[in-house]
C-alpha cells in the first residue's frame, strides 16, 4: 500500500514539474516541406469583419503582417498568386459572445447599478496555401490585445499582424550557408 501511495505521489510530483516548465519543454512541430522550400509568395488581404473594428484596424493588421515579410526577406513577394509557390490569406474574424449584464452596489448608498454590453472577440488569422492546388498547408491565429482608445486599439493590430509573421518565422528551419 505504501509503495502505492509512493508511487502516485511521485507520478504526480513530476507531472507538476512537467507543467511548472510550461510551453518551453514543447517542440514546435515542423512547417510542411512546400512552406519551406518555397521562393514566392502572394500576400492576399481576405474578407475580413468590418462591424466592432477599429476604423482601418484591419487595414493595420495586413499592413503590419505584409511590412513584416518584407523585412523578413525569407520569401520573394509577388504582386500575382499565379507567379507565386504560396499564397498568404490574412483575415479577421468577429465573434459575437451575445450580451453581458452585471450589477454593482454601492455599500454606502446601498444603490445598485446595472451595467450592460456586448461582448466581442477579434481573431486575425493567416492561411498558408499551395498556390497551384489552393490546398491549405497550415494556419495561425493571434487576438489582438483588448484596448479602450482608438490609438491603442490600433497599436494592438499592428501588432497583431506582426505576431502572424513572427508565428511563421519562428518555425522556420535555421538557414546555415
């Protein structure tokens, strides 16, 4: 019984070790080959949810990813999907939570007010096709952080975007020449 209890404690004493070093212990799964060996890339803003986003924040998003590759430079961007070995999507999506109410009383007053508003969540999403089949290859998602001001809702896309590009990147095998 005792080596049983042994045993399970430290079953258990590792597995919380185990998710005490976190994500770090995770290997990043590799990038199909067509990702990697490709030359030429089209870049294409897809349809992307207009309602609950910051005026031209979608706009910033591709922007910022689109400047990123650029500056990359792993990849020739060309202006046409058929002279390219991928095609790039960037979208953003809306999701409607519905309404959320909550009440707050003030202890001094004893009055309660009721608070009420719609609950949304932006995703900024990259899609990563074979360019001749249109076959999807592999995909990232990244949430804008949540901001109350225009401006800093416009610095949280852009650095959505960004986020896409350092997704990819990151995976990629280290060049060596």
């Amino acid at each position: 019984m005792q080596r049983t209890i042994l045993a399970l404690l430290l079953i258990y004493s590792l597995s919380l070790s185990a998710v005490a070093k976190g994500r770090k212990d995770v290997p990043l799964a590799p990038l199909p080959t067509q990702v990697i060996t490709a030359k030429k890339v089209f870049i294409l803003k897809g349809v992307g949810a207009t309602a609950h986003t910051v005026e031209g924040g979608y706009d910033l998003a591709f922007d910022a990813f689109y400047s990123q590759m650029k500056t990359w430079g792993r990849y020739e961007l060309t202006d046409r999907a058929e002279n390219a070995d991928l095609v790039m999507e960037v979208t953003y999506g809306v999701t409607d939570h519905g309404s959320r109410v909550f009440a707050t009383t003030n202890s001094y007053t004893n009055q309660t007010t009721i608070f009420s508003g719609q609950a949304f969540s932006g995703q900024l999403t990259l899609v990563v096709y074979e360019a001749q089949t249109r076959a999807e290859l592999w995909s990232t998602s990244v949430k804008p952080g949540v901001a109350r001001s225009k401006s800093n809702q416009e610095k949280e896309m852009i650095i959505a975007g960004q986020k896409l590009a350092t997704n990819l990147a990151r995976r990629m095998p280290v060049e060596t020449k």
